[in-house]
C-alpha cells in the first residue's frame, strides 16, 4: 500500500491517574511522552505528550493525557481532534473517578469508538483482570465504548501489546470517517522555540490542510502569520492535513505572543465571539443544577476561558438538556457544530457540555427560538441544505461568500453554490422589491422584516393619529433599524404588491387602517365639511376655517387628512380642500367652454368658475396634474381626462 494511502488516526489517551497511560503509550510506540522535569521526578504526566507509530494502513498519533484531576484542563485540550480514545484501566485499582470523569469528557466532546486496556496484569492474577475487565464492561453499558474491545495488558512484560494494537487498527477499520472540511483549521496545544528556527506551534488539524509558505489567520487576534515550515511526526512534509498532529514554523509572530488555546486557520474563516449559541446537556453525573449567570469554565478547542450561562430563568437538572447562551469572559473561536465541556471552577469538576449552534451570536436573540429545544434539535439532525435554510433564514442577505456558511452553518464550501441553486429553485431564496431596489433574501427572513416593518408602521400611525397614512419618507424612518436602507426598501415594495401597504393619496398606509377618531373630533369633522361644502368653488382655507371653528390650525390640517385619505376631500394646494361634488362641477365647467374653444386662458377659467384668482391658480394646476387640462404657456388645452369624471 502506497503512503498516499495510509490514513491518520488521532489516538487519544484518558484513564486515572497512575493507570499507567505514559508506560503503555511508550510500549506501543518506543516514545516517552513524559517531557517536563518535573513529569520525571514526580513519576506522573502533568503536561499533554505526543507519541506515534505506524501500520500499513494507519498513521497513529497519540495524544496522552494526564489523569490527575489537578491537570484535567490540559487532558481536555488533548482531546480535541480524537478519532479513537484508549481508555486506560489498572487491574490493580478498577475504574476510578477520573476514569468515569474522562470518559464523559470524551463523550462530550464527541468521541465515537475506542479501546480499553486494562494495564498492570503483570502484577496480579488472572481473576484479578477477569474482575477488572467485567467492572469495566459493566461502566461502559450505554456509553459510546459499549460493547468495544477491552484487552489486558502488560506495559513491563509487554504482553497483549500486539493484540492490542490489532484492536485499535480493528476499530479504525470499522469507524466512520466523515468529512471535516476544506478550510485549514488547527488548535494550538505546545508552543516553543527552536534554535535557529524561531517559532514552533504543534496540534491536531480539524479541517483542511497547510503547506509552506501559506498564510494563516492567527486568532483570536486576527493576526497574520506565515508559515515556513511543516513537520508531521518528527518529519518535514510539504503539507499537513486533517487528522494529522502538525508542527508548524511560523514567521511573524515571537513564541512570547502565542499560548495553548490560540488557533490557526485560513484567513477570513472563522471570527471570534463572546457569545455563543448551544445545545446544553447536564452530565446526569453533575452535583449542580445549571442556573442562570451561573459562572463556569468554558473548554473549546484548547482554550479555556471563564464564561457564564444566559438560560433565561430555566434551571437545568442534572440529565436535563436545553438550548443556551454561552457568554465568555474572552474572545473564543468556534464553528457550527463544535462540542464543549463546561467544568465547575472550584471545587474542580466537569458538570456539562454540549454542541455550538452560533458560533457568533450577535443582536437580541428572536423570542420564538429562546431555549427551543426544538429549533436545537432540528438544527442538529439537518442534512447540509435544511442547515443552510436555516441559517439564511436569519440573514438579511444571501453571503457571496461560502465561507461564512461553513462557519455559521457547518456547509461545505465547494457546495454552497450548487444548495443555493436548489433553494431558489424551491422557492425559499426570493427577490424582494422593484430593480431599482431588489433584494435576494430568504423567504422566511422576509416574511419576519415584513411583519417588523408593518408593525413599526402602525407603531408610527399610532403616535400620529388620527391618520391611516403617512409619507414614505417618514415611515421608511420609523423602520430605520430594521434592516439596511435598501433592504427596507425592498420590503416596503413587496407589501405594496402584496397589497398589505397601499397607497392613500400620497402617502403609505396599511390596507386594514383606520383613523381613531373622538367624538370631539368627529364633531368637529362633519362641522368642517360643511363650512367647506357650503363654500362651493371659494371653499374657506385652513386658516379661516381655524378662525370660524375656533380651533388651531394644525388640529383642522390633521382632520383635513383623514378626509383625503377617505375619499370626503381632495387637497389642491394653496390650503384649500374641496368636496367632490365641487371638483366635478369645476371640470363640467372647463370641460364646456373648451369645446366652444381649442385654449382657454387663466382669466377665463376664472370668469367661468367665478372665482379670484386665489381659486383659480390651485384650481389650475390640479387640473394640468390630473391630465384634464394641458398647460401651453398662459393658455389651458382640453387634456386627456377632460371629460372623465373624477375618481
């Protein structure tokens, strides 16, 4: 078999301390992961180790962890990236606490298959291991290492070392490998200095790959760096991939300025976050009820950070799940579909976990979704186009971009194109609003800024009443912080087309609108219309109308709208307002003398209506708007609509 062909398998380690995972990982390996001084002198792994060795068919990379429960943070950051967990059990001693607390670490972070080996039967008898191995079987039931090989071992003798590394290449056979990504992703877990080099950062590659002389994304700074080099098992490689432990040169950047929990990954993928959406699961282990602002330990990645749950008043048992907020106290990476572990600060304990939903949460979360444990369900068991749906549904634009789709929503990004075809040929990526202001946009997402945008309409009508319109100008304001400009736009043509917003006179209004008016008010409604029915073609203007009522002007000009906008008055100008009835005797009139004349001048239409000119300018020119006269200089020609009566 080619090297091409062989596959890189994480080998992650997790048992009590003391079990003796360091022994055993050197007799599968002939590498000692115990590096620190201090390891040497206490006889104990403080620090994460790395070893390897290789099959036919498999490259092995361990990653062996301390089972001290004082460096259980470190054994977390070891974790990251595992395909396969050894989990390691003395015969001697039997499960122990961190070996239950390990386990569902692992669990947590969504491990699927391992093998256990029971160590130290070189120094007991056999019905000492037959005891451990059934102990041991009996934890495991309804865990994800039920049912998974558990062979004895000797790391001193080194007997059943052969059988069980058949058991690990066995278990890499059968596992599933699904795919991780096309975008380079790598966690920081070591960082040193090598003498003429520089500056050395190993981990484990969740997705894509790395080859010298690319640029990466160092976060969550957002800082640029080169790399020079890349090594792969003590080997220089042109490149490293995914499953594969990875040590990296890098230029731009001193050692001082990097720590564990830093990640690398292509430029513009990921960003960071203080708050993240997730689906939570309380281990059923855990002492504590989860509670709102309750403070915890959050571990992602490599990184540890202090964050907070926002839970929204519920209380989450232990065994119980529920949809969350994660608000960390530092800027942290994540992608969709990321597991993590929560740990009790003090007394130290891991308490829960769960998966990423919104690796960046921003704005108000939307009250239908808050703790759904619904949404989070369906969000989870999505294939890749429903997760896309889904996560256009919440935007306010479809991204040009796949990348940030592969973030936000876990989608390949050589496929986002394609499943955005599919969308719009399902009918739910739409275009909104007219050429000028179209808009592509999810058809859910657009049906939400619909009804925010209705809603701050009737939110502007009521602090203007009594009106059931109001100009577009100002109630495009209203909705300001909806959306974009142009996003809003586009909204008000579609419910303009959709006949939920229709136009009155010359304002916008919702079709179902009605002005609320008082009795005063009414009152004083049918009083005005009288004065100006009774006015014929010289109507009283505003301002006479306000001196005859005894009323302010602005209180007359808010009921004149109304009118208007129920079809009672029509507005031409100069503040003056008249009934229909008034309007179509005028046009009767000019209708009249333009067909005893081809023009008619200002004086007379004047003469004819018998009014000042005071009238007949307004009267004029509502007319040339309403293409029942055409103006040609100082003279009235009879217009298209000359002789159709009003609407």
């Amino acid at each position: 078999m080619t090297n091409a062909a062989v596959r890189h398998v994480i080998v992650g380690t997790a048992g009590h301390i003391d079990h003796g995972k360091t022994s055993l990982v050197g007799r599968l390996t002939g590498i000692d992961t115990d590096r620190l001084p201090a390891e040497k002198a206490r006889g104990i792994s403080i620090d994460l180790g790395f070893a390897h060795w290789q099959t036919d068919e498999f490259q092995f990379g361990v990653v062996d962890v301390p089972g001290h429960e004082r460096f259980i943070r470190n054994m977390v950051a070891g974790a990251t990236g595992v395909d396969l967990v050894l989990l390691v059990v003395a015969a001697d001693d039997g499960v122990m606490p961190q070996t239950i607390e390990h386990l569902e670490i692992m669990d947590l972070l969504g491990a699927a298959t391992g093998v256990v080996a029971i160590t130290k039967c070189d120094i007991v008898d056999d019905e000492s291991v037959e005891l451990a191995a059934a102990e041991v079987a009996e934890r495991l039931g309804g865990t994800f290492l039920e049912g998974c090989p558990i062979v004895p071992v000797s790391s001193k003798t080194g007997a059943g070392i052969d059988r069980l590394r058949s058991a690990l290449v066995e278990t890499a056979r059968r596992r599933a490998w699904p795919q991780r990504g096309e975008l380079f992703r790598m966690p920081i877990d070591r960082v040193f200095t090598l003498a003429g080099h520089g500056t050395i950062v190993t981990g484990t590659v969740l997705s894509g790959q790395v080859a010298v002389g690319d640029t990466l994304e160092l976060l969550p700074e957002q800082r640029p760096v080169r790399v020079r080099s890349v090594q792969s098992h003590g080997r220089g490689v042109e490149s490293g991939h995914d499953r594969c432990r990875t040590a990296l040169n890098l230029a731009g950047v001193k050692t001082e300025e990097l720590w564990r929990g830093h990640e690398l990954a292509t430029p513009d993928y990921l960003q960071p976050a203080r708050r993240l959406r997730v689906r939570l699961r309380n281990l059923s282990s855990s002492p504590m009820l989860l509670k709102d602002r309750v403070p915890l330990r959050l571990h992602l990645g490599t990184s540890e950070v202090g964050c907070r749950l926002v839970l929204g008043g519920a209380v989450v048992a232990a065994g119980g799940e529920c949809e969350a907020e994660i608000r960390t106290t530092a800027p942290v990476v994540a992608v969709f579909g990321q597991r993590f572990v929560l740990r009790r600060p003090s007394p130290s304990l891991t308490v829960a976990g769960g998966i990423v939903l919104d690796p960046c949460l921003v704005g108000r979360r939307r009250q239908d979704e808050s703790h759904s444990d619904v949404f989070a369900e369906n969000l989870l068991a999505a294939d890749e186009i429903q997760r896309l749906s889904r996560y256009l549904s919440e935007r306010d634009a479809v991204d040009r971009s796949p990348w940030r789709a592969a973030w936000k929503a876990g989608v390949v990004p050589s496929r986002y194109a394609g499943l955005v075809r599919q969308l719009t040929e399902r009918g739910e990526i739409v275009r909104a609003g007219t050429k000028a202001m179209a808009a592509t946009i999810h058809r859910d997402r657009l049906q939400a800024l619909c009804g925010l945008v209705m809603k701050r309409i009737r939110a502007a009508l009521k602090q203007h009443q009594p009106r059931r319109a109001l100009p577009r100008a100002m109630l495009l304001n209203a909705c300001r912080h909806t959306a974009a400009p142009h996003l809003v736009e586009a909204v008000f043509d579609d419910l303009a087309r959709r006949g939920e917003l229709v136009v009155v006179g010359e304002n916008y209004g919702p079709a179902d609108a009605q002005a609320r008016l008082s009795k005063n008010q009414r009152a004083l409604r049918t009083r005005m219309i009288e004065l100006i029915d009774a006015g014929g073609l010289t109507p009283p203007n505003v301002k006479e109308l306000a001196a005859k009522l005894a009323q302010k002007p602005e209180t007359l000009t808010a009921l004149l709208i109304v009118c208007i906008e129920d079809g009672l008055l029509y507005d031409v100008g100069e503040g003056l307002f008249y009934p229909h009835s008034a309007l179509e005797r005028a046009r009767q009139d000019c209708a009249a003398l333009l067909a005893m004349q081809p023009t008619a001048t200002m004086s007379q239409l004047r003469e004819t209506w018998g009014v000042t000119r005071k009238y007949s300018l307004p009267l004029c020119a509502f007319f040339d708007a309403r293409q029942v006269t055409l103006r040609e200089g100082d003279v009235r020609r009879a217009g298209a609509k000359l002789n159709d009566a009003l609407d």
